[in-house]
C-alpha cells in the first residue's frame, strides 16, 4: 500500500488539461451567448430569396424604377457596413440599389456541400437578380467582393452595364495574415476554435483591426456605434471569413488567367494610403494590365474610403455609369438633371469630361 500511495503521489494531477476543458467550455458559453444576443438585436432588415442553392439576404434602396446597381461587402462584413458608410443611401438618390449579404455574411446561409469561391458567389448573385428580373445592373465590389464582381463581369458581360471595383485584391502576394486568418477553416480544430476561443480572441483583437481597415483615418463615429461586432464573430461567419482569407492568393492567381476576357465597362478606384493591399501593387498594376478600364485613385483614403470619402467613391460610381455607353444613348440621372437646371455651363463641362 505505501509503494501504491507513493506512485501516486508523484503522478501529478491533470490539471493544466481540466483548466483547459474549463476554459473552453467558458469560451463556448460566452460566445453562444453573444452571438445570440447579436442575431436578436440585428434582425434581417430586407428580404430572402433562393439562389444557387444559398438563401441570400438582400436589401432594397431606392426608387425600383430607377438603375439598379448591386453592392457586395468585403471580407469579415455584412451589407450592413456598407448601408452605414452612407454610400448606400445617397447612390439611392439616381439608382435601384441592391445590397447582398455574400453566402455566410450576416443573415445569408452558407451551405456546406458546395463551393463558396468568387465564381460560384458569382453565379449565385446573377441567379438572384435573374429571379428578381433586375436588368443589367452596375456591380460594385468593395474588397474581397471585387473578386465576385468581377467573375459577374466575366460570367454574363451582357448582363451587367458596369463594374466598380473598389480596395481591390487582384494581385496574388505573400500574405502573413491569409494563413493567421485562415486558421478558424481548418478541419476539427477550426471548427472547435470559431466555438469557442476564436471569437474572444476576434473580440479582443477587433479594435486593432478596425484601426487597420481604416487607417490612415480613425473609425467613423457611424461605423464605432452602429456596426454589430459579434455578428461577425459568430462561428458560421468566422468560417466563412477564414475561408476567404485562405483562397485569396490562389483565387486572385486564376483570375488573372482570364483577365483578357473581361469585356464589361470597368472603374478601378482605390485609396492611395490603404493598409490592407497594396494599391499600386493592386489597382494600379491591374489597370495597366487592362487599359481599357479606369483607375481613381483617391488621395490619403484608406481601405475602407466609402466611410471616408464616401463622395469620391461615389463619383466613381457615376463615371463607371457614363463608361457604359456614349452620353447621347445614356440616360442622365436625377442629380445631373436637376445640376443642369441650375447650372447649364456645369451640364456642358460633364458631357465634355465625360466624352473624353
């Protein structure tokens, strides 16, 4: 008995791994519980329909009988970002705007058994404008939702009248953060992790990120009191997000191999300080690689310049409009019609720019 009780003595006691079980048992709970909590406090503001297999969550702004124009979110986000940069509600001004939350992203689903790279969300968001018989809309694209506007230009040329690709990825690079933020996709332990400690950690780092997106400029009071954190920190967005951040390269790389294919309208626009890509290694390299398009570099904007100079990227939106075909067959919008009444000189000078 006494060479028993010594044995047992020196076998010591699992305890680092009952902190651990502990530990991430109190993860699991917090992050249900706050996820939860986000889902009730941000109900879904627009309509579903089924697309491709995904049901998708759109909103609507804007007189329908005006041009549609979609916008798709970036990487990490939800249509609701873009609806709180103000971008959404003064292009509603002249267009039919569409706001899609990409498979995974707020409140669209994201199905499991099938692929979620830019050319099947591609085919997913023509599929719902099909159904929804939304003729020939100008696609923007903000970040990773360039890479899905532009498989729509590729895809159905003659169904969209315009691209704009904004804060764009085109490019592929060596990305320290694609494999740290690739982590919560990997089989059996990312999924334990988006459960459990991957959304308090998001949480705590949340903060630095946000400072990062907007850099060189510091988060608009908009985006800091009415953007719901937690609804991007729940596990099935925290997949869907991680599993961007690992096909970008690769994703970036076969698009190249069909950039010569590209035959719809394109605006390029980017902001000159953006700390997430490289704009001249981005924009700027894909414009001279397809001179056809327009590049609008906008001056000390950052990544997220729809929050920061929502105007320039909104001129931006216009002059990818009047690309789409000569002045005389294009129909002027609401704002220029009511400009030229007022200032008809102003009315010439936009022709004359927009010609050249």
């Amino acid at each position: 008995m006494s060479n028993l009780s010594a044995v047992a003595r020196r076998q010591p006691a699992p305890y680092g791994l009952l902190l651990g079980a502990a530990l991430l048992g109190a993860s699991a709970v917090v992050a249900h519980h706050m996820a939860r909590k986000a889902e009730a406090e941000n109900p879904p503001r627009g309509r579903f329909l089924q697309a491709n297999g995904v049901r998708l969550h759109y909103t609507e702004h804007g007189d329908p009988s005006n041009p549609a124009l979609v916008m798709l979110h970036g990487n990490g986000s939800m249509s609701l970002e873009l609806e709180i940069s103000g971008l959404v509600e003064r292009a509603a001004r002249d267009f039919h705007v569409l706001v899609f939350d990409r498979p995974g992203y707020g409140h669209s689903d994201r199905p499991k058994a099938q692929s979620h790279a830019p050319e099947a969300q591609a085919r997913t968001v023509l599929q719902a404008l099909r159904a929804l018989e939304v003729k020939r809309p100008m696609v923007m694209g903000h970040s990773w939702g360039t890479l899905v506007a532009y498989w729509m230009g590729l895809l159905a040329p003659d169904e969209i009248r315009a691209l704009v690709l904004a804060s764009g990825y085109y490019t592929p690079t060596l990305r320290l953060d694609t494999a740290i933020l690739g982590s919560p996709a990997l089989p059996v332990l990312g999924q334990l992790m988006r459960r459990t400690l991957s959304p308090l950690l998001g949480r705590l780092m949340w903060p630095l990120m946000a400072r990062r997106l907007f850099a060189p400029h510091g988060l608009t009071s908009a985006f800091r009191e009415q953007y719901p954190v937690w609804m991007s920190l729940r596990p099935g967005q925290l997949l869907a997000s991680a599993s961007e951040a690992a096909m970008m390269p690769l994703q970036a790389a076969r698009l190249r191999k069909h950039e010569g294919e590209l035959r719809v309208p394109t605006m390029i626009v980017a902001g000159e300080k953006d700390r997430v890509v490289m704009t001249q290694w981005q924009s700027g390299r894909l414009h001279r690689r397809l001179p056809r398009t327009r590049l609008r570099v906008v001056a000390g904007a950052g990544h997220m310049m729809h929050h920061t100079a929502t105007t320039e990227v909104l001129d931006a939106i216009y002059e990818a409009w009047h690309m789409s075909a000569p002045v005389v067959s294009t129909p002027r919008l609401k704002s220029e019609l009511a400009a030229a009444e007022k200032d008809p000189a102003a009315d010439r000078a936009l022709r004359e720019a927009t010609v050249g």
